[in-house]
C-alpha cells in the first residue's frame, strides 16, 4: 500500500466584480467549490469568510505544489477570484528542520 504525504496551504481569496456578482445570486456557490477542489485531488480542511483585504481563507492538503498550481490557474482563469497560495509547515517540522541546520554547521 502506498502512503502519499500531503501538504497543507493556505489560499487567500479575492473575488472579482464577476465572483461578486456570482455569489450574490448564488451564496451555495462557495461551496460548491470545494468539490471542485476535491475532484483535483485537493482536501478542503477549512473555509473561512473573512473582512479585510481577502475575502475568505481556506486551508487545504494537496500533493504537491504542481496540484495546487493547476488549482489556482484554474480557479483564477474563470474570472470571478484571485488567489494568494501560501505553502504551510507545521511548527515543530520548522524547527526541527531550523535545528537540523544548525547542527550541521
């Protein structure tokens, strides 16, 4: 049996004129997306609706890099939202990564 690592992300969400508009007729929409996400091999772990600068945050797993790249072109080829991806390490794989290096000095 194979064991795939899966990373985790954070997408950073802009809606255009159009995503604005989309969601307005249609609120289910947003989460229709995470099932798009899930037919690219991407797990939604959390969705966020946020104010600010961004209009939701989302944390997912996926692959690897090439995955979330098709992703977000995907995604952002529509029109409706811009994405800011952001690849997330868990705190202690940091330091000990951060402590790895040190000792090799």
């Amino acid at each position: 049996m194979r064991c795939t690592v899966m990373s985790v992300y954070i997408l950073l969400s802009k809606l255009t004129t159009e995503g604005r508009k989309t969601i307005k007729e249609r609120p289910g929409r947003i989460k229709e997306v995470a099932v798009e996400f899930e037919s690219l091999g991407v797990k939604v772990l959390e969705q966020y609706a946020t104010l600010g600068p961004y209009d939701f945050l989302t944390v997912i797993e996926a692959p690897d890099n090439e995955t979330v790249s098709e992703l977000s072109v995907d995604l952002c080829s529509r029109g409706t939202i811009e994405i800011m991806t952001l690849a997330a390490i868990p705190v202690d794989s940091y330091v000990s990564a951060l402590r790895s290096t040190k000792k090799a000095k």
